[in-house]
C-alpha cells in the first residue's frame, strides 16, 4: 500500500506536472512555508515509497532536483495510486472538508463508529479528529441532531430522519461532484438519476394540471433525490414523524403519492406511506415557507444568466438542462460562502480534467468569470469542480449526430460480440444503437444509415476508407478512434489543417508575455487579423487563473469565438519559460475557434489528444522547425483516422 501525507502527495504532483524541469528545495520550501529540512524529509519519504516502481527523485548540484523513472506504465500507475485515495475522499487536508465529509459520513451510517476508524479513514491524528468533531456537533445543533456515545462502541448521530436530510441538503453534501477519472461513469451517475427523477416529478405536476413556480419545481427535485438516497442507504421515514398529516395538505397527497410510487418502480424501493406523506408536506409547504428553499431565486437567477452568456459565447443553449441547473444550484450556494471565507476546495484531478475535458473546463471559466465578475481569485481547483457539471453537456452539443448507431462487420455471430459491444456502450455513453452484420450481409447504403462503421476485417477497412479497423478485444486506443468519429472527426485534414507553417514560432522567449506577444503577432500578420483578436486573447489571459494545462504545455486562446476560421499556432522557446508561479512552458500554443459554428469546438477534443500525447509534450526537445513538428503530428493523429 501506498501510505504518503497528502502534503507529500502534492510535493509529488510538483515532479509529475514539471517532470522535465528541475525544481529547487527553497521554491519547494517558500510554496509550503517549510523549512528545506522538512521538504528533504518528505522527499526521502517519496523517493522510498515510488523506488518499487522504477521512480527516483534525483539531486543535481547546480541545477535542482528532478524527477526520474524507468517504465511510463508504471509512473502513471503509482501516480494513479497515490492520488486515488485522497480524490474520493474530497481531499481531507483542510478542516471545512473533513467536517463535510464527517457529516456526510455520521448521518449514513446505521451503527457506532470508533474514533480511531475515522482517524484513520481521515488520515489525522486523534487530537485533530476531536476538534473536527466539534465543529461537525455546531453544525448538527441547528438541525436538532446530536453525536451520542458509547463505551467500547463509539459514536453515531441521534435525531429525526427528516432532520438528517434537512441537514444533507442544507450543508450541501449532495452538491460536491466525486471525481473519479479512472471510471468515467461515475462523473455522470448523480446527474442521470436527478434527471429521472425530474421527468417523474414535472410529469405527475403536469398530469395534475397543478401549477408552481420553477424554483419550487427544482427545490422537490431536491427532495425527492435526497429521499431516494437515503431510503437506498435503508434509512427511512418514521411513521410516527408523518402521523399528524393535516387535511390541508390531502389535495397535494395524489402527487406526491403519483412521485414516490413511480420513483420506487423506477429504483426497485419499496413505497412507503410516510415517505409520500413527507412529501406532500413538502409540496403544500413550498407556498408558505419559500426561506427554506434550498435553491434560492437569487440563485436561480445567477444561473440562468450566466448560461445564457454562454450561450452568447459558445452557442450553445444549456438552459433549458433542469438537472444541469439543479445541480450548478447546488454546487453554487456553498462555493459562494467558501469564497466569502477564503476556504476555496483543492482538486488533485485539477490536471486530469483540464487535459482531458478542455472544453468543459473553459465553459466553467466563463461560468465563474459571470457569477464572480472581477474576481481574479476563484482557484483553478474550484473551477475544476464545475467543470464536472459540464462535461455530459459540452460533448452533447459538440457531437455531430443526434442519433448515434454504430454497425460492427465481422465474421462472429451476434453474441460473440457482447464483450465488444459492452465496452463500446460503457465507455461511449453517447452511442444508441450497436447492430452486428457479416461481411455478406453487408451492404455499401449502410454507411449512410449508420453514424459509424467499424470492422475487425483488414481487408473490408483497406477496401473502404471510411470504415474504421479495430481489434476484436476492443482497447482504449480503439475507443478513441471511433469516438472521434462520433464526433464527425473522419478525416486526418480535420486536424493538420488547423496548423500551418506561418502559425509556428521556434527561438528566444524570455518570459511569458513576450512569448504571448510573440504569438498573437505572428497569428495577427498571417491571419490579417485586427487589434480585436490580441485585446481578446489578452482579456481571456487575465481573468484566468492559470493557462497552464500541465505536461509543460499553455494554451492561450480569445475569450470567445471570433475569427472566421479555427487554428492552431505553435511556440516552441529556446528555454523553458516560467508561466505561473508554480509552472514553467516548454511548448504555447494559440488556438482560436471559427464563430457561428458550435461542431467548431470539437477542436478542444483533438486537441486533448495532443497534449496528453508523450510523443508531443517531449517535441519541445526534438522539433528543430515546422516540419518536423509536422511529422510528429501527423504521426498521432493518424493513427486515429
């Protein structure tokens, strides 16, 4: 097992983001308010811990120290492994996120927990679990909830089941995203179930012909997610706690009654009287006690503006998504308080989500930028995180077909292909339709009837180009490629157009604002473009944390789409160039997107690919000039056409 603090964690992520740089023990040491003694000692503590799997952290007097390894294989497990623990958990580095988790934890537990099992789990001494534990009690008070004791058993919470959920929902433990890139699926799992629940509880209030309010409407969808949780979890609604149902509240009882019974067909539950007796409670009591909402109208309305400037930017129209908005309402209320208080959340995935989902991550910027305008200091972590909330929406609107059917052509019968079909439909959450033909049975008009056509033929791939080729036992790397094609990425020139020799800059560039300036000149008298783009680019710059997407590489960009076509520029400095204060740039790069286009965006897709690539975040070494850039991004991207 993989035992570091989760300060030896980020020292080891410092190696990994710059892990062609040298890093000194006194900028580890400033960044960490340490003395160099300590950063020593973590380091020795690293180095022993990644020795098993070919990592070393290596001393070069005069330069720094560096990060070494024999097996990219193994480097990237032991990265996944040391980060893994410390994602799940939310990071427990801070007080405010081991109080949420403590609530959170506590309240859906049905037996006595030790102390010394949740210092452990926390990974904190017991002295410090204790004064959590103070601060988790304050906060249980306000919702007539307790921690009670018992010797040799350990602690639990005591208190009303309607309080509880009252309590989740209020500290917004349902509205923090859990990350976890090793399973994509997870990313989606609470926004698909709160969109079930949406369609059954609009559907019933539309049946009934029984007007609200949107807030009302999303603030029940609340509800009703929570109590399908907690009824999951086997906790559950006292009968006693809903025996003095008034007669006021009967001509609400068929809705809520309609709700909870479709919802426990839905969710193979049980249904339970006092669980649609609560929720008519709920519904009848939206008219009176509107201060009690856990999305508010200020909220509400905060969202709804700042999709529609995003609209404005991408075009691409994500009001009318009600989970989408449910969930950024809830994720919102307590980013607010934690900015106000200067207790932003880390993301340890912060790298992993801006290398694989850009485009989400640069829809949640312009998010931020609306709802905190001017205000340079909201975290790259803190936009990370809702970031999440966009990745299902981007890719929707970016991907080519409403409809996405995909045909297989091979020599197997139908169910030999449940395991490639099953990798296709867990890995693709886009694709609708899977059919399987023989190559006799094949014919030429199925291209058109189909989104995508794959084969694990040589032969029938080389004979239509349009057909891609993928092995029987389906691979990451064949995911990608048929994904791409999903995306109406089809042709290799998709992506080498976008690069152009007049669009590449090698040689001196002494710091971040001349290599910027640099590349926005060069764009500008190539492209004929006017003083718009540059002021564009240089907003953008500003009102980002940070342009620095790890693996040595930037990525500046206008703040919206404004040039006529997309492209990519290239700068390759003589030296590595300090960026940010923690990042240093071995290779920049401006992209613009085309306006008025949306499928334009699928650019951040392809571009996704080159930065993670290890062929190309080492080019900085290698590339001498355009061509042999030219080469090395053609050798990439063609094995994906």
């Amino acid at each position: 097992m993989i035992i570091l603090t989760p300060r030896q964690v980020r020292i080891f992520l410092d190696f990994y983001n710059n892990s062609e740089e040298y890093i000194s023990l006194s900028f580890l040491a400033d960044k960490y308010n340490l003395t160099t003694r300590t950063i020593q000692s973590d380091i020795a503590e690293i180095r022993e811990t990644a020795q098993s799997y070919g990592i070393d952290i290596i001393a070069y007097p005069g330069k720094g120290i560096k990060l070494t390894y024999e097996s990219s294989e193994l480097f990237e497990q032991f990265y996944q492994l040391t980060t893994r623990k410390l994602n799940s958990s939310s990071e427990f580095s801070d007080q405010n996120s081991r109080v949420k988790f403590l609530i959170n934890y506590l309240i859906n537990q049905n037996t006595y927990v030790k102390s010394s099992d949740l210092a452990d789990l926390l990974f904190i001494s017991r002295s410090r679990l204790s004064s959590d534990l103070k601060l988790v009690r304050k906060h249980f008070e306000k919702y007539d909830l307790e921690i009670i004791s018992k010797p040799s058993h350990g602690i639990m919470v005591s208190g009303d089941e309607a309080n509880k959920r009252f309590c989740l929902i209020k500290e917004s433990i349902y509205a923090h995203p859990i990350i976890n890139l090793d399973n994509s699926e997870s990313l989606h799992t609470q926004s698909v179930d709160i969109n079930l629940i949406g369609d059954i509880v609009t559907d019933a209030f539309f049946r009934n012909k029984y007007k609200i309010s949107e807030i009302v409407l999303q603030n029940l969808i609340v509800h009703v997610y929570v109590a399908i949780t907690r009824i999951r979890n086997k906790h559950r609604l006292d009968d006693e706690e809903m025996s003095t149902i008034q007669s006021n509240y009967y001509h609400v009882h068929k809705i809520a009654e309609e709700i909870m019974v479709e919802c426990s067909k839905r969710f193979s539950l049980p249904v339970l009287q006092a669980e649609i007796d609560y929720l008519a409670i709920n519904i009848y009591g939206k008219k009176e006690f509107d201060d009690e909402d856990y999305i508010t109208s200020q909220i509400n309305d905060m969202i709804f503006g700042a999709l529609e400037n995003l609209n404005t930017i991408y075009n691409m129209d994500f009001t009318n998504e009600l989970d989408l908005r449910i969930s950024l309402g809830l994720h919102l209320t307590p980013l607010l308080i934690r900015v106000k208080n200067n207790m932003q959340f880390d993301n340890l995935s912060l790298l992993n989500i801006k290398q694989i989902y850009p485009l989400a991550y640069n829809i949640a910027t312009d998010f931020i930028s609306y709802i905190f305008p001017g205000n340079n200091h909201i975290t790259e972590d803190e936009i990370s995180y809702i970031a999440v909330h966009f990745i299902t929406y981007a890719e929707r609107e970016i991907t080519s077909q409403s409809k996405n059917n995909i045909l297989i052509i091979c020599p197997y019968r139908l169910s030999d292909t449940f395991l490639m079909r099953q990798k296709i439909l867990r890995d693709i959450s886009s694709v609708k339709q899977i059919d399987v033909v023989s190559e006799s049975s094949f014919e030429f008009d199925d291209l058109d009837r189909y989104t995508v056509v794959i084969t694990t033929e040589k032969h029938i791939a080389e004979k239509y180009p349009e057909i891609r080729l993928v092995n029987y036992f389906i691979d990451n790397f064949d995911i990608k490629k048929i994904d791409f094609a999903l995306r109406g990425l089809t042709h290799l020139e998709d992506i080498l157009s976008k690069f152009d020799k007049k669009l590449f800059y090698k040689g001196p560039g002494k710091s971040k604002k001349a290599i910027t300036d640099t590349l926005i000149t060069l764009v500008s008298d190539a492209l004929q473009l006017d003083d718009s783009f540059a002021k564009s680019v240089l907003n953008h710059e500003e009102k980002t944390p940070s342009s620095f997407f790890g693996n040595g590489i930037a990525i500046l960009h206008p703040e919206e789409p404004i040039t006529e076509t997309s492209f990519i520029a290239v700068a390759i400095p003589d030296n590595s160039i300090q960026w940010d204060y923690e990042s240093r740039a071995n290779i920049v790069l401006l992209m613009s997107i085309e306006k008025n286009n949306p499928k334009a965006f699928r650019l951040w897709s392809l571009l996704a690919e080159l930065i993670t690539n290890e062929e190309f975040v080492n080019s900085h070494s290698t590339v001498k000039n355009y061509e042999d850039l030219e080469v090395i991004v053609n050798s990439i991207y063609s094995k994906l056409f």
